[in-house]
C-alpha cells in the first residue's frame, strides 16, 4: 500500500520539477514587457537595394579565418539586387500563411529564423508565382561583395573597429537578453543594408566546400555543382563577434534549422 501511494507522488514530484527547469530556460526570453516596447520600424515589401557590381579580393584578408576562408582570390560578380533587412516575419507569412519562428513574440519586423534551406527555396517559388519576380538567394560572393561595402577591404559588415561594432550588428555581447530583435535597428554598411553582421545567419545559394576557394572561377562563382552542405552567413545574436565577420563561412544540410538563421533575399536585375 506504502509503495503504490507513494510513486504517483513522486511521479508528481518530477512533473513539477520539469516545469519549473523549462520556465528556468525559457524565461530569460519573455516578450518585452509594455514598457520596454520600441517604436515599430515600417518595413516595406521586399525593399530591394542596388548593388553595382565589380571585382573585389574574396576570403580573409585580415589573416585571422578558417582555411575555407582560404586562399584570397580575386572574384568579379555582376549587377544585382539584394534585400535591404533580412526577412521578416510578416513577409514570411504573408505567402506561406504561417511562421515557423521561435520567437515569434518578437513581432512582425523581427527576421524569420528556423528557416531551413530547402523551406526558403519554396517561400522564393511562392513569392515568385504571386509576384511575377525572379527573387532567389545571393550566391556566397555575392553577399560577401555586398557585406563588405562593394568588395572594401572590411572585417565586419560596416567597420573595422572592435570599439563601435555594437553600433553595426546585435550579437552576444549586446543583446540585453532579447535573443533576436527587429530589423533596421543598428547602423548600415556604406551601401544601405542593414543587419549583414549578427541579428541572423542568412543562407546563400552555394554547396559548400572546404576546397572551393582555390578552384573557384573569377567570374560570377555559383559554389560546387554539388554537396552535402549548404553554407549561410554574417553571424547571429548568439555568436561572438568573429563568427561575424564578412568572409566567415558556415554550413549545413539543406533541412537544418535554428533559431539564429533566417534568409535575406537577392535578385537578378
């Protein structure tokens, strides 16, 4: 009689216990309360910037990167277009009809994150099919000549400078525990686009390859042909400032998500 009564008890006991650790985790990330709110930021659709082609020296120049970040090569790549925030939740929503993120409480100008490859592929053929556009994602040269102000010589998207970094990009030393925040916040780079470093990692079009850099075409590089890896890049909230820099290079399946990687959107003039 003792044991039966006593193991609903402590089946209750793990019960609460478990709660209470989720809320531990989870409440270091509660919607800003009314008076923490901020002015809404209007975000129109789609805000394209121009961006000039030309021919820059892509990989790390500072000398500081991985070995995919390897060998500097010269890169020429053509006129196109390319978001000016990342994608934000109500754009997502307003073609797939709902969000998959998971800080949804931040609001509809907050970036759309647990984003996979292989889902941005079919929010830009939906987008497309409304709109009559040919949206896609930037090729990894292309947001590289972009993140860098045209190709400039720049270790994060809009400066050089550890000291006013903070004024360029939300990262890990400066989020005041809000995870992602709203788009346009912080200060561009030198061509108008905001967010290229932190707030969210954003996917590019290429496989790839650790190699690639050293047999990559000087004129408009697409990546590999093929891979096991898709590579997204600038850096998130949760990454230290060198995870952040123009010529990092992360990847993975075409089915992964997280809740620091979303999508900036580019297109062909």
């Amino acid at each position: 009689m003792n044991l039966i009564f006593y193991i609903p008890l402590a089946l209750l006991s793990i019960t609460l216990s478990t709660t209470a650790l989720a809320f531990d985790v989870y409440k270091g990330i509660e919607p800003r309360s009314k008076k923490e709110k901020t002015p809404e930021k209007q975000i129109e659709k789609q805000e394209m910037v121009f961006i000039k082609g030309g021919c820059y020296q892509m990989g790390d120049s500072f000398g500081e990167g991985s070995l995919d970040e390897k060998p500097v090569h010269e890169v020429c790549v053509d006129d196109f277009y390319l978001g000016k925030y990342e994608l934000t939740q109500n754009e997502w929503k307003e073609i797939m009809g709902s969000i998959p993120s998971g800080f949804k409480f931040c609001g509809k100008d907050c970036p759309v994150e647990l984003v996979s490859w292989n889902s941005a592929q079919e929010f830009i053929s939906n987008l497309n099919k409304k709109t009559g556009m040919k949206y896609r994602l930037p090729t990894e040269a292309e947001w590289e000549y972009a993140a860098r102000s045209g190709g400039k010589k720049k270790k994060w998207a809009g400066t050089n400078n550890r000291a006013e970094f903070k004024e360029y990009a939300w990262y890990k030393m400066n989020l005041n525990k809000r995870t992602v925040n709203p788009v346009g916040r912080k200060k561009p780079n030198r061509l108008g686009l905001y967010d290229m470093s932190g707030n969210v990692w954003e996917w590019v079009s290429d496989w790839h390859s650790k190699d690639y850099y050293s047999n990559s075409p000087r004129n408009n590089p697409k990546g590999p042909l093929t891979g096991a890896y898709r590579v997204f890049r600038g850096g998130s909230w949760s990454n230290d400032p060198e995870l952040l820099r123009t010529s990092y290079r992360s990847y993975g399946w075409p089915e992964y998500r997280d809740s620091s990687l979303g999508v900036r959107l580019a297109r062909t003039p």
